[in-house]
C-alpha cells in the first residue's frame, strides 16, 4: 500500500524503502530532511494550511533533482525522543496546534539509522501561525527550489478563518443539541443543572471509534443504562437510582443524578443535577441547604461538584484508543437558577435573576489533561459572576 494511504501506526520500514525506491521528487506534499530542521514548525504548518502532507526525516535530498538520494550515503541517528519533539513542536510552537501522524522505522539501507515519517493532514482548523521573533507568521507550500513557503495574503486567510468559523458554528449547535438531550434525560421539571461540555475547539473528524464512546460511558457507569444514539452514545441514572434516593432519604424527592454523552469527533457532554427538594423539608440536604422561605446553594460546593464532572472528562480523553486534541474548548453552564440566592461561605448575594448562567474558555489539552489543573480562572469568574468576592479579592 502507498505510504500516503497506509495507517501511518502500520509502516514498516520496507514500506518506505519502496516508496524512496521510487524516488518521488519534493513537491507541494512532500519534504526530505536528513536531519530534525529547526524550522519544522513552518514545515508542518504549511502543510496543514494548504494541501496537507508528508516529511520524511532521516532522508538527504539531491538539490539538483528535488529528489531523494537512495541507496543513502548518510542517515539519521535512532532517538528515541523524536517522537516527544515532534508532538511539542506541533502543539506547542504552532497555535492552533496540529495533529500531526508520526512513524520511526529501521533505514534497512543504514543499520544503526533510523527514518522518521511525519504525516499532516489539511486542516479545517487553518490558519496555522507560527511565531518567529515576536512576529506572527502564516505560510503556505509552495514548489519552489529556493524558497518552499510563502507568507498567505489577506484573502487568503480570510477564506481559511470563514472555513474554521463553519466548524465553530457546527460545534455550538451539537453542544447545544447535546444539552437539550441531557436535560431531557435526567428530568423534564425545570429543576437546576449544571453542564459540562467539553470538546475539540475545531472538532472537524474523528479522534476516536464511536464504540469507544459508548465503552467509556460503560465503564465509568457502572450499574447505569447506556445506550447508543445517533452520532454518540448517551448514558443516564436509571429509575432504580430515585426509588433508592427516596428509600435512604424520604424528605427528598430525589438525589442529584448523571446523564452523560460522548461522540466520536470528541464532544463531551456532562450534565447533574443541582436539587431537587420536598418543599416541606428544612435543612441542608446533599451539598445544597434549602430552607422553607428560602431557596440558595453555595457556589464553592458547587464548583466542587463540577471538578467531578471535569474529571470525568478527563477519563475520556486520557484514553488510549482517543486521539488527543490540540485544544478544547470549555463550556460551563448552569441551568433553572432564576430565583436562587447564592452564597460562599459567609457571603451572601442577592437571588439570581436569569434562568441561566455560562461561561467557556479555550486551553490546550495537554492543560486539561494535567491532573493538578483546577481551572482556577474559570472558577473566580463563576464566583465573580453571583457578584461575590473571590478568595482573592478580585
């Protein structure tokens, strides 16, 4: 199979013996480095940018023909981590970052070298910038012997950001799709929520099979019905949960439940429920006290709350089978609080007048991922936005 179609996690390094047999010259999709360039990053995000395409590391190229020199005269030492600098170079030197497919092989030709094959694909995420000297910089492929990329003009770019702003659209309304099922799922009285969602800031593909979905919603659900739905699968506390609320806590009508939704392009959805009260009780029940005159839930345990929903996201995208993305975005909401007073501690707010309250941020997914990130600014700015004083002062 070509070494442009072939899993690039199944190369061998026969496959691209045959492919530097056949002595295909540089192009638009198509790069020889004998060594790790310093200027991978523009490399890589050319590509991305335009037709997507492949470097081949550990491969000279003769200047006259653009073509490879094979049999090789000179290779590239093994390194084993290659592999780490690649991935930091396209996540972290270019924004927004690039998923880029990576494959280290034997050069057969050179005992004791190695060949490294980078494949990147076009990206709906384009424009890819790169920092140079404080300066921010656009490049696209170009054929061309003495310089192989180009600054993209204004038109240009416009037409890749209006490309990325359609898949922004596109991931609202499946959020926004997704929150409605959610909802749906845990209970249809307008009692208060709050919602996780979290998801590839440009969720254009697949980063994983749609039954490793449905495999994570089961395995982080135990004794809960999971079932697939179109384009993902969904999971929900079942009716058993609420009789066995009932039985362990007669003044309440039920406990605060799960519902959860996973796709394939890497949209997550998290959603639980805040309170729900016999209104003749009185006193602090679950993390939420209600008293008869009174309705309020305080916002540090309920950020506390929301920490499990993260970590439950967490899980999903730490898993082996789930390609990690580039960034996420992050979105916070919280449901049917209108008339609820707030408090932190001590301090008290007035009741909150909307029904809902959100918020959303961007971060790359190696920060979410990092088990000791708390999302601390998010956290101040819920708590800023109840018109309470952070811990902080601000």
């Amino acid at each position: 199979m070509s070494l442009w179609r072939k899993d690039v996690d199944d190369l061998t390094s026969d496959d691209v013996d045959v492919f530097l047999t056949g002595m295909q010259p540089e192009g638009y999709r198509l790069d020889y480095k004998l060594r790790l360039p310093g200027d991978l990053a523009k490399t890589i995000a050319a590509f991305a940018n335009t037709l997507g395409g492949m470097i081949i590391l550990g491969v000279a190229e003769d200047h006259a023909t653009n073509r490879p020199i094979w049999p090789p005269t000179d290779g590239m030492d093994a390194d084993p981590g290659l592999a780490n600098q690649i991935i930091q170079i396209a996540t972290e030197a270019i924004y927004p970052p690039v998923r880029v497919g990576f494959r280290q092989v034997e050069n057969k030709r050179l005992p004791g070298k190695q060949i490294a094959v980078i494949r990147v694909d076009e990206s709906r995420d384009a424009p890819h910038a790169v920092e140079k000297r404080r300066e921010i910089y656009v490049y696209e492929r170009v054929v061309n012997k003495t310089d192989r990329y180009v600054l993209a003009d204004v038109d240009r770019i416009k037409h890749l950001m209006e490309r990325r702003n359609v898949v922004e659209s596109t991931r609202d309304a499946t959020l926004a799709s997704m929150l409605s099922r959610l909802e749906k799922e845990l209970e249809s009285a307008h009692n208060p929520k709050c919602w996780i969602g979290v998801s590839p800031l440009y969720p254009w593909r697949p980063i994983c099979q749609a039954s490793e979905c449905h495999r994570h919603l089961k395995e982080y659900a135990a004794k809960l019905e999971v079932r697939r739905n179109t384009n993902c699968s969904v999971r929900r506390t079942p009716e058993g949960a609420s009789m066995t609320a009932k039985f362990l806590f007669p003044q309440v009508d039920w406990v605060p439940t799960y519902a959860a939704a996973a796709r394939a392009d890497g949209v997550l959805g998290v959603m639980r429920t805040i309170l729900s009260l016999d209104r003749s009780h009185e006193g602090p029940v679950s993390f939420v006290a209600y008293e008869r005159s009174d309705r309020r839930f305080d916002v540090e345990l309920l950020w506390k709350r929301m920490l499990e929903l993260f970590d439950y996201a967490r899980e999903f995208y730490k898993r082996p089978d789930v390609e990690t993305p580039g960034l996420l975005s992050i979105d916070l909401r919280l449901r049917w609080i209108g008339g609820y007073q707030v408090f932190r501690g001590d301090q008290s707010g007035a009741a909150y007048a909307e029904s809902e309250y959100r918020d959303s941020i961007v971060m790359p997914a190696a920060a979410f991922l990092d088990p000791s990130e708390k999302l601390e600014d998010l956290r101040k700015r819920l708590v800023y936005g109840f018109d309470l004083e952070t811990p902080e002062g601000v």
